[in-house]
C-alpha cells in the first residue's frame, strides 16, 4: 500500500525497499535482542513480509531497521528498532524515527504505539508518552513462542 520512499544524509540511505534489506544483518541482531531473543528466520521473514520496513544504510551496508505494523487508518505499531552498536551515537536513531512519523503513508492515524525497556527518551521527541489510562490499555502475552537456543 505504501509507496517506496528513500530518504539520503550524507552517506546514508532510508528506504522501504524490502529488496534491499539484508536478513543476516536483521536476524542477526534480532535473535539476540532483549525483545526478540531467539527468533526463528521464518517467523522473521513472516513479519517483514507483513509490515512496512525501514531499512538505514551507510553505503550498501545495512546498520539499523524498524518495522511498522499497521491498517493505515487508524492503528500503527512501530517494532524491531535498532541502530548496529558501531553507529549509534550518530543521531541516526533519531532520523530513523523522524522518517517513519513523517511518512505520508502514516497520516491520520489516531492510535501509535510501541514497547521499550531502554529509549523512552527517543520516542519521547516524537510525542510517545506513556499510556495516560492503564486501566484501559490490556495485552494478551503467551508464553515464548519460540525455544531459546542454548547459547543464549
């Protein structure tokens, strides 16, 4: 639904081309993340195939990404963002997040949500807060869905 946007700063690239994403890199990341810790490959493909992706590049080397979940009426989700240690501190996080609130595809939607542990302050510049009703707001959590590899 949404159309291709690529995005250039300097020596980076933002792009929604899901042909340019590097899956060695993603599920390499992913698989040992706090949030995502022992992920198959296949359910990892499954998720991309369904979500809009948002490959950050240095050249033709991937070194973040971030997923949004979406209708594109009234419900986004932003998951799985991350900038590789090596660059982070480079405000690319913060770019990253700027592209993906400003796509026009994301356009009036009411309800943005998002699950961290560590970058409150991050989000925060983008106007994520924290729930103001809880008392509202459920989840539905099953067990890990997934066996954690005994190296983890």
């Amino acid at each position: 639904m949404t159309e291709l946007l690529e995005v250039k700063k300097d020596n980076f690239l933002i792009s929604t081309d899901k042909g340019k994403l590097d899956l060695k890199v993603i599920h390499g990341f992913l698989y040992t993340c706090y949030w995502s810790k022992g992920i198959p490959e296949e359910l990892l493909i499954r998720a991309i195939e369904n979500s809009v992706c948002f490959g950050l590049y240095k050249g033709a080397e991937q070194i973040g990404f971030a997923r949004v979940v979406t209708d594109y009426a009234t419900f986004f989700y932003l998951a799985d963002v991350f900038i590789l240690e090596a660059h982070r501190g480079e405000k690319l996080g913060v770019w990253l997040i700027e592209t993906i609130v400003n796509h026009p595809a994301f356009t009036g939607i009411r309800t943005w949500t998002l699950l961290t542990a560590d970058a409150h302050g991050l989000y925060a510049k983008f106007g994520f807060q924290n729930h103001s009703d809880p008392k509202r707001f459920m989840i539905r959590k099953v067990p890990y869905p997934y066996p954690l590899p005994e190296i983890l």
